[in-house]
C-alpha cells in the first residue's frame, strides 16, 4: 500500500487524514504552477484532506475569501485516492480523477494544466 502512511516505529498503517501525509501534501504545494505567491492551507477531513487557499480570481469571489482548492480523499476498497474540484458554480466537489500514488495526484494538481483547481 504505497499511498498509505506507515509509522515505522510500530509498523503499522495510518488511517486518512494523519499527520504525516498532511505535511507531505503542504510541503508539495510548494512546486504548484500556480499562483505561487499564496499560502495554501491542509486541513483534515474525513478520509483525506482538503486544499483551501486565498482567493486568486475575482470571479470566484469578487470580495476575495478563501477558494476551495481540491478535496483529496483515499477509498480505502480500491487503495486508491480520489481528487476532486470544486465547481465553483454549483458550490459542490466534482470528482476529477483517481489516483494509486499520493504523488501522482499531487503532480497532477500541481501542474493543474487546464486550470481546473488554481484558478
């Protein structure tokens, strides 16, 4: 299980979200492509973690709050995590697309080519 953190001290799996891969997620963001001179944030939600950040665009929010970045959850059934948009429209998470790696996802919400999360 590659994408699951391991506290090698007791060998043992730890459940999503924990601190550890909470720290691996913000130090990541680091080498985002996009807007760079904001400070995201990681906060723990059930199964995973959620990215929220400064608001860059106007068009989300014209008085410039905090946008919903992406949701990252790990379904455990499939040992796999999921990473969601926010649709900013509807005010719901889309789901975008899965991943086996937390590092796969995280190269790909990044690099965010289509402009779909850091808007």
């Amino acid at each position: 299980m590659a994408s699951v953190a391991v506290n090698e001290s007791t060998m043992r799996v730890l459940p999503h979200p924990n601190d550890f891969d909470r720290r691996r997620i913000e130090r990541a963001l680091k080498a985002r492509k996009r807007y760079r001179y904001v400070s995201p944030s990681v906060a723990a939600v059930a199964g995973g973690y959620r990215i929220e950040s400064p608001c860059c665009s106007r068009n989300i929010d014209a008085d410039g709050g905090v946008d919903e970045v992406a949701l990252l959850l790990f379904d455990e059934s499939r040992e796999a995590w999921q990473l969601f948009r926010m649709d900013h429209n509807k005010r719901a998470w889309q789901f975008h697309s899965s991943h086996g790696r937390l590092i796969e996802l995280l190269a790909e919400l990044n690099a965010d080519p289509e402009r779909e999360f850091w808007q």
